[in-house]
C-alpha cells in the first residue's frame, strides 16, 4: 500500500537501498542507481537544500530531484526540465548559478 509520494533522488534512493536485505533484486538496482549517480550524497543533501531555500513556487520537489540527478549547464537544459512553466531570466539565472557553485 502506497502511504505516501515523495520525489528522491538517486543518491537518496542508494541510501535507502542499504537498509534492505541483500537479494538479486537490490544488487540490479545498485548496479542501475550507480549508472547515474552525479554526486556524493552529501553534495546532493547540500545541493537539495540550496534549491529548496530559493523558494521558488514554480519548482516543485520533481524539479530538485532532476537538477540533482541531471544537472543542467545551460538555460537549454535547464528548460528541458521546466517544461511544464517558464522560468523567468532571473530565476534561470540564481538556478543555475547553485547548480555550477556545487560542483
């Protein structure tokens, strides 16, 4: 039964993955996560904490966990991300300046 929906990353998903019991089902998805795994956890923690305290109301938590799991170089990537509204320069613009401060 689904109790609750929350957006994680891939890094939170690994973290979670090791309090489940080893079984050939948690080793695929290990081996999957680390496929796409950009950052340390604890630059992920730290980069998801920066976007949540911009506080922007046309960012969603979907939103978080794509610039984690994909970050965008430029205002292109980043508009393949916020298909859904548009950013205004500004907002692109303190975007993307977190995503480049955090590597």
């Amino acid at each position: 039964m689904i109790l609750d929906r929350t957006a994680l990353n891939m890094n939170e998903v690994e973290d979670i993955l090791k309090d489940i019991p080893d079984n050939e089902k948690k080793q695929e998805i290990e081996i999957f996560i680390k496929k796409f795994i950009n950052a340390k956890s604890a630059q992920a923690k730290k980069l998801k904490e920066t976007l949540e305290k911009l506080d922007l109301a046309k960012m969603k938590p979907e939103h978080i966990v794509k610039l984690i799991d994909m970050p965008p170089e430029d205002a292109s990537d980043l508009n393949k991300i916020f298909i859904d509204v548009s950013l205004s320069e500004d907002e692109t613009k303190k975007i993307l300046d977190i995503i480049k401060n955090s590597k």
